[in-house]
C-alpha cells in the first residue's frame, strides 16, 4: 500500500493559510473564549479530516464492498464523535459556542470540499491504470 499525502499536505495549507489570513485580526479584536472556540472547532474539524484520510487510505485498495463501508460507516461514526465532541465542549466546558461551531462547520465544508476531491483523484488515477480503464 503506498500512502498518498496529498490530502494532509493540503490541510496543512488551508490551516496555515487561514491562520496567515484570519490569526491576526483574531488575536488582536476577539475575546480569549472567541479564540478558544475557534481552536477548539479548527482542531476538531483536523481531526476529522484526518480520520477520514486514514480510513481512505486504509479501504481504498480494498474491494469496493469495503471501501463504502469504511468511507460510508466510518462518516457516521465521525459525525456522531463530533456531534458528541460538540455537547461536551460547549455543555461542560463553556465554550464560546457561536465561534466553536462556526469555525467547525467552516473548515469542515473546506476540508470535505479537499477530502471528496482526493477520492476523485485517486479513483481516477485507478481507473487510468486499470487495464480496461474501469475497476471491478
């Protein structure tokens, strides 16, 4: 299995460049619960991203069965860690909901955008290597 990092070489692009563009006005007019809300959401929509990287790159050379039931089982299972990630911080923890959900959903459409994109390439790579141009 070779292991493509593309799609975690480009989620530290998109972190780097929105912390290049949005870290400074951040720090400099929100509040320290805004800041922390934010973190808190980019963190959790990274470690998304990544889990899903991981379950890509784990069932992707795998039959198709296998490949949807990871991709597809493995977002619900995501989806409901997050969800509960998201009462615990803000129920228990406090945190600046407003700026935790909106920093979470913000890069989370970012980054489904660069994880939906990275399976395209990938199966079209497949494809043009498959002899017939066409997988099982």
């Amino acid at each position: 299995m070779k292991i493509d990092a593309r799609l975690p070489i480009q989620v530290g692009c998109t972190l780097a460049g929105a912390a290049a563009l949005g870290g400074y006005p951040l720090l400099r007019y929100g509040s320290g619960d805004v800041v922390a809300g934010v973190v808190l959401g980019t963190a959790l929509s990274t470690l998304n991203i990544l889990l899903g990287y991981i379950a890509i790159e784990y069932s992707f050379e795998k039959s198709y069965t296998v490949f949807v039931r990871t991709v597809i089982g493995g977002m619900g299972i995501r989806l409901v860690l997050m969800l509960g990630l998201l009462a615990l911080l803000i129920g228990v923890f406090h945190v600046h909901a407003l700026a935790l959900a909106f920093s979470l959903l913000g890069f989370y459409l970012v980054f489904l955008l660069l994880e939906v994109l990275f399976i395209q390439r990938k199966v079209t790579v497949k494809n043009a290597n498959t002899p017939g141009g066409q997988t099982a």
